[in-house]
C-alpha cells in the first residue's frame, strides 16, 4: 500500500479552505474538547470513552453503529433512546435491518409506542396488465439508499427529533 506525504503547509491550506466554506467550527479537534451537550447510554464506561465527562453520545448527531451481528449495536441504541425518553425527548428509529425488536426495547427501558419509526418499504397499487378486468394489485420495493439518506437528513433539519 502506498502511502502519501502531505506537507504542514498543504494540510493548514485545505483546513482553511474548509473552515472557508464551513465556518470556524470546523477546524475543531474531536468531540472529546467541546462542551456538548451527551445523552447517555446506559453504560458508563462506554460514555467515558466516547466523551470527557462521561456525556455519552453527542445531541443532535447523527451516530451510526456498527459491528458484528450479535455484539450489542440494538441493545446501546435502544438504551440510549430510552434515556432520550425518559429526559422528554422525541426519538425515530430508522430500521434499515428489519431486526427492531418490541421486547428488546422494553428491556431497554424504550417506549416503541412514543417514537417514529418509518416504514422503508414503498406499497404501490398497479393495473394488472395480464388479467383482462384490470385487476389492481400491490407491488413492494424498498427506499434505496440515498431515498434513506434523504429520509433521515429531513427528519434531523426538522430539529425536533433528539
């Protein structure tokens, strides 16, 4: 693998560049040094790690979580979602997996029946073009990715979802 030198100078140049375009903000080193407000998840070790001071995750972020299936990404997004609601915050979920689970969020102190959750599959009626009464029927596609992309950037301009 090739690895590429970029010079002081041409590393200054573009973060100028960006905070240019972006704002002085930009240029910011980690969530670690900023005082944001967190939302906890529940697991205390976890909020160390992630902030100085034990915040959790950063408030009006967008946080993905990945790993390996199996391994807890549900059970700390479900934890912290409740911590949400329990401090009168709005949460949606966005199911892109199809793995949400009621019992789950119950465990994890998650209100399924105060949050939004989007249905990613699109029902269409169509005419039937092989029956001759034209009978319609329902076709099911799901969102693409950039539909979903979409999708959750709206719900996060609205600003009411935490």
């Amino acid at each position: 693998m090739a690895t590429r030198q970029v010079s002081e100078k041409a590393l200054n140049d573009a973060m100028s560049a960006l905070e240019h375009s972006w704002g002085r903000g930009f240029n910011r080193n980690g969530l670690a040094n900023a005082n944001y407000k967190g939302l906890p998840t529940g697991h205390d070790d976890l909020d160390c790690r992630l902030t100085r001071g034990a915040c959790g995750l950063y408030k009006g972020g967008v946080i993905e979580i990945y790993g390996n299936e199996s391994g807890g990404k549900s059970s700390i997004a479900m934890r912290t979602a409740g911590y949400v609601q329990k401090d009168g915050g709005h949460v949606m979920w966005i199911d892109t997996e199809s793995g949400f689970s009621e019992d789950l969020a119950c465990v994890n102190d998650l209100d399924p029946s105060k949050m939004k959750m989007p249905d990613l599959v699109e029902t269409k009626k169509v005419m039937d073009p092989k029956k001759d009464n034209k009978e319609e029927k329902s076709s099911f596609s799901l969102f693409n990715v950039n539909e979903i992309l979409t999708m959750i950037y709206d719900a996060v301009a609205l600003n009411v979802y935490d």
